[in-house]
C-alpha cells in the first residue's frame, strides 16, 4: 500500500497544481519528510545493533545470555526490506519536485524539519551497498574468467588424449561430469545468472537523493549545513 501511493504521488507531483495543493498545506509535507526520518532513524538503530552486537563479541564477560534476551527486539528488526528503497526512491521524487523552485519548502525540509541529516544517512548508506554489489560483480566476473580458463584447459586436455574430439564440438553448457546440460541452479553458482534489481532500486534511490540534496542546498543555510557535514559525504 505504501509502495503504491508513494508511486502514485510521485506521478502526480509532475503537474503544477497537485504541487500547489501540496505546498499550500505543511503537515502534507511533513508526512512526505517523516517517511525519510523513518526509514533513517530505523537503519541507525540497526546500524547502532550492530556496532553494539560486534562490541560484545569482543568482551569476554559471562553474560551471555542475558545480552541476548535484551536483544531479541532489535534482532527482529529487518532492513532494508524489500520496499525500502522503492518507498525511499519515490518519496525524494515527490520532495525533489516540491523544492525544484520552492524556496519555502526547502526551509521546511531542510531546516525546520532537520531533513538534511537523514537525507545523507541514506545516500551513504545506498552508496556503500552500491560499492559492495559492484565489488561482489567484480569478484564472479573474476570466478566467471576462471571458470572459462578452466574449461578450456579442460578441453585442451581432452582433445589431446581423444584426437577424434573437436573443440567446436565442446558446449559450456554441458556438465562434464554427467553428461548433462547445466541447469539453471548450476549456472547462477557458477555467476552466470546474477539478479539486478538490488544494483537499479539502488541506483534509482541514490538520483533521487542527491536530486533533493541538491535543490535544498539551493538554500544558503541548508547548504552551509550539508557542507559542513563532511563524513556522511564519505564512501567506504
């Protein structure tokens, strides 16, 4: 339900006189920015989980199980799920379309509502699970040329102790081993078959972030503020 209306309002903030019905009225505008808070406020106490979590492993105390009794809350907790950078993408369309020439909507953002903050909470974390997926790619792309250079020193081998054996005639898509085509569980092992939809909402979420960030930075003060903020502009 969510997903839907925030795809819808994002359709319609592209005409002048849905975006004046929405600017004529702030507590429309606050619902549309608590959605970002939302969503910020819930990755940084994943985010603090974590760090606690991993600061706990570390101490070598007895109490083991009373730490995990006090976390089941924060264990339950899942995110991003799958509509959070969807609802995340959309919802930053509409704001960014709200302050595109809205100087008052920028103050209501950025300022009154301390938007900035979360706005750049979120694009680094979409940065960073960007930069790890693409490290991911990198990696199968490396065992995928792997793959390749063995196959053919396979066939090398073979064609060399079968002469009747042409190497036109070897299908990568044959299991050597049984006889068999692969199927496509054994392929998507392999790296062949790598699912993208991660890669493009998090890439769509990352335009539409920066898009607001940069029209609330038309503001002076918000982009003194944004500017000062220094390590939420930072890529690990």
């Amino acid at each position: 339900m969510i997903v839907n209306i925030a795809r819808v309002l994002a359709k319609l903030s592209l005409y002048d006189t849905f975006r004046s019905q929405i600017s004529s009225h702030r507590r429309y505008i606050e619902s549309l920015v608590n959605v970002i808070h939302y969503e910020a406020n819930t990755c940084r106490k994943i985010m603090n989980a974590s760090d606690q979590q991993a600061n706990e492993d570390e101490d070598d105390s007895d109490n083991d199980e009373d730490n995990n009794d006090g976390n089941d809350e924060e264990e339950d907790m899942t995110w991003p799920a799958w509509h959070t950078w969807p609802v995340i993408s959309r919802i930053s369309f509409t704001l960014g379309n709200l302050t595109t020439t809205n100087e008052a909507n920028r103050t209501i953002i950025g300022t009154d509502m301390e938007g900035t903050g979360s706005i750049l909470l979120l694009l680094q974390v979409c940065a960073n699970s960007l930069s790890r997926i693409n490290q991911q790619k990198q990696q199968l792309q490396q065992q995928k040329t792997l793959s390749v250079f063995q196959f053919a020193s396979s066939a090398s081998s073979t064609a060399a102790s079968h002469p009747y054996v042409s190497l036109d005639e070897e299908d990568p898509g044959m299991n050597a081993e049984s006889g068999k085509r692969r199927s496509s569980e054994d392929n998507e092992d392999m790296g062949y078959d790598i699912d993208q939809t991660a890669e493009i909402e998090l890439r769509d979420a990352i335009i539409k972030l920066v898009r607001l960030l940069a029209n609330l930075s038309i503001d002076s003060v918000v982009g003194m503020a944004v500017g000062s903020k220094y390590d939420n502009l930072q890529v690990s």
